[in-house]
C-alpha cells in the first residue's frame, strides 16, 4: 500500500468479487512503481518527470499567447472543441474521491457522483422536484452573459421586443458561482458554455414537445430521453470515433440488423477487459489513467469570437486573479463567449482563417497553461501520476501484454499507466487519436457503461436514431459529417438545437463595444 496522507487503493479492492463504485479493470497486476515511496518521496519524483512533459520549457502561457507564427505547433487533426467536450463527459461519468474539489462538496448531493453512467446528471442533477432551482415550468434558468461594464448584452437581431435574447450564462448566485448540476462545468468558460449549449438544448427540445401536444411534464421526459440520446449517440458516434483507433472502436460494439421479429442484439467486443455481475463500476484504470488524455490536447491559448478579434489569442489560465484568461467561476464576459465555428467543424467555420482550431497532439506533452493551475500550483501531471501512484494503478507495459499487445519502447521510469497511454498515442499514430492500449481501455470502458445503463439507447431501443426522432429535426445536423453520411449526427447539432451564437455573424453586428473589450 502506498504510504501518504490518504491512501486510496482501497476504493477499489484487488478483488474479482469487489461490486462497487470503483473497480479494477487488472486486479491481479501488480502496482507502478513496484518500490516503496513516502508522499514527499513520490512528489518529488513525479514532479521531476512531470517537468519533462512541458511543451515549451521556461515559457509563461502569457507569453506563448502573445508569441508570432507558433500557436498552431503543436497542433492534430481534432477540432479543439473535442477537448472541452471530453471533460463534459468526463464529468458526467466519473467522480474523483482525490479532488479537494469533490470533497468540497456533498458526494451524495449529485446522483453523477455515485453512478457511471451518460445520463447527464450533470445537467439535470435530482431534478425539477429534488432541485427547482435549477427549472422554471420544467425548462432550465440560465443567465446572461456582460460587458465590461456589467451590462447584459443582447444577440443583435435575435427575439423581438418584449422577449430580446441574450448572450447566455449559466444561472450564478450573488457570488458569481454557477448554480448547476456539477460545479466542476464551470471550471472554464469552454465547458461553461458547452453546458449552457445543453441547457438550452433541452429547453428548445421541451418547446418542441410542447409544440407537439404534450404537456409540461410529460414534454420534460420527452426532451430528456430524447437529449439523453443525442448525447449517447454523439459520445459514442462523432467523440470517440475520433479520438480512438479506427480498428478498436470499430470492434468495441456492434449492434446486429433487426431479426424477423425486429429484436436486435447488442454485442460488447472486448467482455474479458470491462464487465460486471450487476451493474457497471467505475474503472480507476479508465478514470484515473486512460482517459486522462484530454490533458495533453489542450491548448495554452484560444481564440474566442470575432469581436475580440481574430489575432486575439487568450490563454486558458494565467497566474493569480488574473481578469482576461478563459478561467470559470466567475460571470461570463461578453469577450469570451465563444463562437463555436471557431471550435468546431460547421458550414461557417473558415478554414483559410485556420477554423477551426485544432487540439493539440494526443502525445505526452501538455501546454504550458498546465504548469501552474488556479489556486492549484502544482503541475497538473505530476497530480495525475501521482494519483495513479497512490490507486495502485499497474504500469502500461504490464497492460499491453495482458491485452497481447506487445508493448512500446519506454523507460520503466516512465510507465505508469497514463503517460504510457499519451506516449504510445505519440508513436504509430503520430497523435492523430490514441493508440491500441488506450482505445482499448477507452472505447471498453464507454461501450460497456452504454450497455450497463438501463437508460440508455442500446437498452431501451437499440434501433433508434437521431434521424427517427420526433423531436429532432433535418435542420439540426447540417454540420453533419461527410465523410460518414449514414450517420452525420456531430456535437454541432447539439448548438444547432440550443440556438447558441454559431459563427461571426451576431459579433459582427454589436455596437459600441471596441475589439478586446
């Protein structure tokens, strides 16, 4: 057992028989590193290893955002949008018992914190009749985003006189916190605003089950499971055919055509990596190593909208109280909404003016906006090996060769299970998506949470589709893809259905506000 503060291993016992919140995806591997370390100890080392994963050594992310002709360097081929929504689904489906932010709050407070499941608990937390705060008449209160000088800004040309629309926030106290399903939606502007995308999504779909005849509450239930399944879709469909091995998540899961009596059969492609006996469990290989990744497609800079300007490249976080980076918890700015043509693949986005942007390479480097987090000024990497230290996780080589993969070429230094799963990404597939060991532990985990739930699609109705949805229209997924026409449904068609500003357009049109304001 490691020794240290806490020890954490024991959240998820070494035991094939162990059916809880966390479980071992390799019980019987033995712990990276096998030697003894004291918590000094182990800090010292991991930040010693997490320094040599800096993109760019002894440069501040202040200065990197101001630099000439060197924001794209690090760049691959996914849209950096996929960045923010991986945390979204992060958030959805995991909870860290680890996080000083977690155990600031009620564990039991939020059904997401004890089952893994895609149901977006995030959003709808216990819902209206646990938490009407959060509704009004079924639909979700939101709030509005401001100038500089505290004033509401109205979307130019959107609404009409007695019901104007506003640039969007999340509903937030006196304090400026976000009063939301997870508090961990706010801990940046990007994934604020996917949520308010969410948010709003569910209101435009509730609007349309009404549309339809029903009443309130039977049209809440309707724009749940219908936004619940979008969602299922996306993450499985348009986010992780992505960012895994094309091969591997071909082979995940399968669902057969229908038989003569219309029953289809939904089949798991790797049952001896991910199962369980009564419901699904939370992998602390997949949540505290494998899907982790995310971290090193960050970029240290973004740019946001039009009416910033196009050559304003802002950093994700600065130093101290700094008032103009991309942090959260705190009102959203009218400079910093973002214009999602610059963040994902849509009809609008300009490639020549280099939209959208691009996440960085799957690799084992992180941008230096990780060096030094707000009120966290330790290194965001040596945290998560040092967390994988601490839950006993087993090092990559040991895990490739239980999967019969043979393993990378890395220094036993180096092998704890994350850095591993970034290292290999870097290698064959030249950070363009994960590699074998980490789709596998990826697109395992995802398939099986999706079977697990009794909520989901694949249980429900394995033949649905977001085209044979009432409640979803043509119109929402002219992003689509088109490269796979049979299933075109992308994370754009979640901001086509919230309405949310998609390109330069209503930036293009506000008055009285100087670029940069």
């Amino acid at each position: 057992m490691a020794h240290g503060d806490q020890p954490i291993s024991a959240l998820a016992p070494r035991s094939r028989l162990y059916q809880g919140p966390f479980g071992r995806l390799f019980p019987d591997l033995p712990a990276w590193p096998p030697e003894d370390m004291t918590d000094a100890e182990a800090t010292t080392r991991f930040t010693a290893l997490a320094e040599t994963m800096i993109e760019r050594p002894g440069r501040t992310a202040a200065a990197i955002a101001k630099g000439a002709g060197d924001h794209d360097s690090f760049d691959g081929p996914i849209p950096a949008g996929y960045t923010y929504f991986g945390q979204f689904v992060d958030h959805d489906i995991t909870f860290d018992p680890a996080s000083s932010l977690v155990r600031a709050n009620d564990p039991n407070g939020l059904l997401n914190f004890r089952t893994p499941r895609l149901d977006l608990d995030n959003l709808y937390g216990r819902g209206p009749d646990d938490q009407p705060y959060l509704f009004d008449g079924g639909r979700f209160v939101l709030g509005r985003a401001h100038d500089a000088h505290g004033r509401a800004v109205r979307i130019p040309g959107a609404g009409t006189a007695k019901d104007p629309r506003f640039f969007a926030d999340l509903q937030r106290n006196a304090r400026g916190i976000a009063i939301i399903g997870d508090p961990r939606n706010d801990e940046n502007v990007i994934v604020s605003q996917l949520q308010v995308a969410f948010l709003l999504a569910h209101n435009a779909l509730m609007d349309r089950a009404v549309a339809r005849g029903a009443d309130r509450r039977a049209a809440f239930g309707q724009a749940r499971t219908t936004l619940r399944r979008l969602y299922q879709w996306i993450v499985w469909h348009d986010f992780l055919r992505r960012v895994c091995d094309p091969d591997v998540w071909a082979q995940a899961l399968t669902v057969s055509p229908p038989d003569a009596a219309g029953r289809r059969t939904v089949t798991l492609g790797f049952p001896d990596v991910y199962s369980w006996k009564a419901q699904p469990f939370m992998p602390v290989e997949f949540s505290a190593a494998a899907y982790r990744f995310g971290h090193s497609m960050i970029r240290t800079e973004y740019r946001t909208n039009l009416h910033r300007g196009l050559s304003a490249h802002v950093p994700v976080f600065l130093p101290g109280e700094h008032p103009d980076d991309l942090r959260g918890h705190r009102p959203l700015l009218l400079r910093n909404v973002v214009q999602w043509d610059w963040f994902l693949p849509m009809v609008s986005s300009v490639a020549d003016a280099g939209f959208p942007q691009r996440a960085h390479r799957i690799d084992a480097k992180v941008s230096n906006a990780l060096v030094s987090l707000p009120e966290r000024p330790s290194l965001l990497p040596m945290r998560n090996l040092k967390r994988g230290w601490r839950l006993g996780l087993p090092s990559g080589s040991d895990v490739a060769r239980h999967l019969g993969i043979a393993p990378i070429t890395i220094d036993p230094a180096r092998d704890s299970l994350w850095l591993y799963v970034l290292t290999e990404a870097g290698g064959a597939p030249k950070g363009r998506h994960l590699g074998k060991v980490g789709s596998i532990l990826v697109c395992a985990t995802i398939a099986g949470l999706l079977r697990g739930d009794p909520g989901s699609w694949l249980a429900t109705d394995p033949g649905w589709t977001p085209g044979k949805d009432p409640l979803l229209h043509k119109a929402d997924n002219v992003d689509g893809r088109a490269d796979t026409p049979d299933q075109p449904w992308t994370l754009a068609a979640i901001l086509r259905i919230a309405g949310v500003p998609v390109d330069a357009e209503p930036f293009a049109a506000l008055d009285g506000f100087p670029p940069g304001e």
